[in-house]
C-alpha cells in the first residue's frame, strides 16, 4: 500500500497577514495551524497593537503570543516607496492577503481590490471590518463589543432583569476569523477550478448575526423579542445550570427519555409523570416550577457525587469548570488540545491545540513561537532576492 501524504492540507499556501489584534490574526492562526505560511507585516517601531496587551511574561504578551504562533514577521511602512516595493514582492508569491482594517484604508494605500486583482490575479484577498465593504455603516470602526451590542447577542446573554452581558470571549472577532478561514479555504478550492482570485467582505455584525441560532427566526416568525434567560435554553428544559451544595452543574436531558433517566437519577421518578412536566414543551411552560423541584433535590449533595450519578443514568451533565479545571482534563490531553510553545523566553506556557482533527495529517505536538517584531526581515529579504535572481537567469 502506497504511503499517505501526512503533510498539513495547506502547506503550500503563503499568507501575507496584514491583521492587528484579533479577528484577522486569528484568521491567519488557523491558517498556520493548517500547514499555511504566515508572513505578518507590521508597522515599524510598534508592530501589532496587541504586542502592548497583557498580561507579560518575560516582557512579551501572552495575548499576541495565544493567535500569533508560527508566523514570521516584516516591519513595513506602506507610505514608504522602498517598503511598498518589498509588499509587493511578498505578495508575487503569495496566495492569500488578510486584513482587518476599515473599509477605506487599503484604498487610501492604493491597494484596493481592484488593484489588487489586476495585478495579481491569483490572489484572494479577505478583508475583516466591523460592517464590510457596504451598507451606510461600512466607513464605521468596530470592536468586539459593538459588533455584540449591535446583533443582539448582547441582550440574550445573562439574566432577566440584570444589566446587558457581553460574552466572555471576544466572539465579535473570532467569529469573524473564523468565517474567513472557512471563505478562505473556500476560495482556494475554487481557485483550482477557476485559476481566479477573489475578495472574501467578511463583516464582525454580519458573523454574530448568523451565530444567533434561532433567535431570528423565532422573532419574525412569532414578532416575540427573545430575552436573556440566565444559563436556560429558550426552547428546551431542563437544560440549565443548577446549584448543589458544593458547587454548580448543567444538566441537559434535552427530551422526554433523558428527563425520565434525570428523575430516576436524582430519585424523583415521580416528577417524570408530573402533568406540568409531561412534554418538553410543558417542561418549559412550567420551568419556574421545575427549576425549584430539581433544584431542592441537587442542593443535597455535592456536584461531583451528582455528576456519578447522572453519568451511570447515561444523562448528559457536566460541572462547571475554571480554565484551570479544563486544562488539567484527560479529554483536553487526549485530543491535543494544549500545545506547547517553542519559546524559551516564556516558559512553559500553551496555545489552544488545532480542533480540526485529520486523519491525513499527522498531528503537530508543539507551535513555533509568535516573532519579535520585524525578525524574519533579514531572511525574508534574502528570499525575495533570490527569487528575482532566479527570475532574471
């Protein structure tokens, strides 16, 4: 049998990242985890805004370093004549430019689209701004919290009657990021077919509009406003967090046979034939109700007694974990999901693993470390200068 390729799906493919902060470096993050090359062009003297964020560890950011790792890194003044030149040189070989400017920006440098594909045909061009490239908000600027603000996701997150929630990750960006991983990749596929480039408009309100799940529909389908309803799910119950005596639990018996198993778990089976709590729709109508009889049983015992308990009755539930519980689990270590960092510098320190799993790859056990500002210039440079020595022979 012939030996399987094991090499990363996108080894071949070179990035010119032109991303700050999040959404298009994390873009580019996945890309990389993805075999892709990743070269981060920077502005001179400060780099990456996110090179100041902390927490620091031996004077660099923890922040850039979590969606900054295996890319190189170039300092360029695109105002300069001498560093244009150089972008452009990067980007004769390049697959794939990415940025998370304001709409207007890459104009003003001269690099709009329709430049960009004149002359580089090839190139697929992702741009990440708060709103796109149209609608009267598009020149707008936008951060994570506007974007969840504005889509409503804000006002679904935390409890009825408490002040709006942001979610605790920066959703507005790494939804974002990752809707443009997945056009990129997508347009690389089509590129195969069509040799054609193409630009990917990739708007933070558009991803958090598409991640409300069925909140758009359920409004203008029934004109009802959904509302914050704390850890509860708006159309299934129980599928909530619950108290116990040490500590908290969720629970989602997310149909009529998981809430039969719940009541047995617990030793209520007679809350299973309940009229109030017959049918899941009943379940919700009557989740006050419920939630005081479920939650008088739980707080009698510890959370990890109940977790043994409602496992054996094959009920779906789980304790409610700090970071530090979730990277000490044998699941997180099985699956990869903490990867070391290659960098002396910080210690013993890790990223987030690649989720996407491929029988076809073979699964990388540590990341490169994320560059010091401008330290691939030397041999970036060397490269473009062999490569115009190999074009002029």
């Amino acid at each position: 049998m012939a030996s399987v390729d094991q090499s990363p799906p996108l080894a071949a493919i070179t990035v010119i990242d032109l991303g700050r902060v999040l959404s298009a470096p994390f873009t580019t993050s996945i890309l990389a985890s993805l075999g892709a090359r990743v070269i981060k062009v920077e502005r001179p003297g400060t780099g990456d805004d996110s090179r100041t964020f902390g927490p620091f560890q031996s004077g660099k950011s923890l922040y850039f370093a979590s969606v900054n790792c295996d890319k190189e890194s170039i300092a360029l003044n695109l105002k300069n004549s001498q560093d244009r030149a150089i972008f452009e040189a990067l980007l004769d070989d390049a697959d794939v430019l990415v940025e998370n400017f304001s709409p207007l920006v890459m104009g003003r440098l001269g690099y709009g689209w329709e430049f960009l594909h004149d002359r580089w045909p090839r190139l697929i061009y992702g741009a990440v701004s708060g709103f796109g490239k149209t609608g009267p908000l598009s020149p707008l600027p936008s951060y994570d919290i506007i974007a969840q603000a504005l889509s409503g996701i804000m006002s679904l997150t935390g409890y009825p009657g408490s002040p709006p929630v942001r979610v605790g990750a920066s959703i507005g960006d790494l939804v974002a990021g990752l809707y443009m991983a997945l056009g990129i990749t997508s347009a690389l596929h089509k590129r195969t077919r069509t040799g054609e480039g193409c630009l990917i408009d990739i708007a933070m309100l558009d991803c958090q509009i598409a991640f409300l799940e069925a909140a758009v529909t359920t409004f203008t389908a029934t004109n009802i406003v959904p509302t914050p309803r704390g850890t509860r799910h708006p159309s299934i119950a129980p599928f909530q967090a619950f108290a116990c005596a040490d500590r908290w639990i969720v629970i989602a018996a997310g149909n009529d046979a998981l809430f039969a198993a719940l009541c047995s778990g617990i030793g209520r089976p007679d809350l299973a034939t309940n009229p109030n709590y017959s049918t899941n729709a009943k379940r919700v109508e009557n989740i006050d109700e419920l939630d005081r009889d479920l939650t008088c049983v739980l707080a009698t015992r510890n959370g990890q007694e109940w977790i043994d308990q409602l496992t054996k009755a094959e009920v779906p539930c789980a304790l409610i974990q700090s970071i530090a519980d979730m990277v000490a689990m044998p699941q997180v270590m099985a699956r990869g999901m903490l990867v070391p960092i290659d960098d002396p510098s910080l210690g013993t320190t890790h990223v987030p693993g690649n989720p996407i799993k491929m029988s076809s790859v073979t699964p990388r056990t540590s990341r490169g470390p994320a560059p010091d500002l401008d330290q691939h210039r030397h041999a970036i440079l060397a490269e473009l200068a062999d490569r115009k020595a190999q074009k002029n022979h």
